[in-house]
C-alpha cells in the first residue's frame, strides 16, 4: 500500500482545511486508515482513525481534536480525508495519514500501522 498525502498549507486560527491521502491498491476498504501529526521536537501522536469494512467504519479521534476535526474514507476513491475547522495554533504539525490491519487495542499508536504516506505541512498563525 502506497499513500500519498495533500491538502496542507497556512492558515488563519479559526480557518479550516480538508486533508486527502490516497492510498494504491485494492483492498483499502479492508484497512484502518489513521492520521497522525508531528510537531517540531514533539513526539508523532495520534489525531483520528476511521475503521474498514471489517470494523463497522467507526471513527476515533484525540480528546485535543474532537468536536473539530472529522474523519472520513470514500471507498470508491481509495481516499481518505481529515477536514479541519477552528484551527489553532497548536494544532501546527507535519500530518500523516497511515494504514493497517489494525486491532482496536492499537488503534491510537504508530505501531498499530504498517503503512505511512510522506506528510502533509499544516501551519496555523495566530
């Protein structure tokens, strides 16, 4: 599986974004497709994942992004999309989308995906 991430950029706090990551294959309905994101001289940590097939398509996100950010997967595109409103400076990272087989005990860590797309620059100004 390969992943290709887009949709970053600057923006105003308080403005939005929608991040896309399209993944190759096809069998990408079956994988749990996560985001993460990485702040300079921070740790990557867990933003949202959203379920395959196999998983009811349920959605899980960071305390730090609920009610915010929303996750979502068109199947038929093999994409998966992380829209972005009421952004804050915090929120400032290199997002990553991932993919795997993943158990729901995993679901919020890196190791709980084997594949990962290249990153994504999002920069919120105050």
């Amino acid at each position: 599986v390969q992943l290709q991430a887009s949709g970053g950029g600057l923006v105003q706090a308080g403005g939005s974004l929608r991040l896309s990551c399209a993944a190759s294959g096809d069998t990408f309905s079956t994988y749990t497709m996560g985001w993460f994101r990485q702040a300079p001289g921070k740790e990557r940590e867990f933003v949202g994942a959203v379920r395959g097939s196999g998983g009811g398509g349920y959605t899980y996100y960071s305390d730090s992004v609920k009610g915010r950010f929303t996750i979502s997967r068109d199947n038929a595109k093999n994409t998966v999309y992380l829209q972005m409103n009421d952004l804050k400076p915090e929120d400032t990272a290199v997002y990553y989308c991932a993919a795997g087989r993943t158990i729901l005990s995993a679901i919020r860590t890196t190791r709980g995906y084997r594949y990962w797309g290249q990153g994504t620059l999002v920069t919120v100004s105050s």
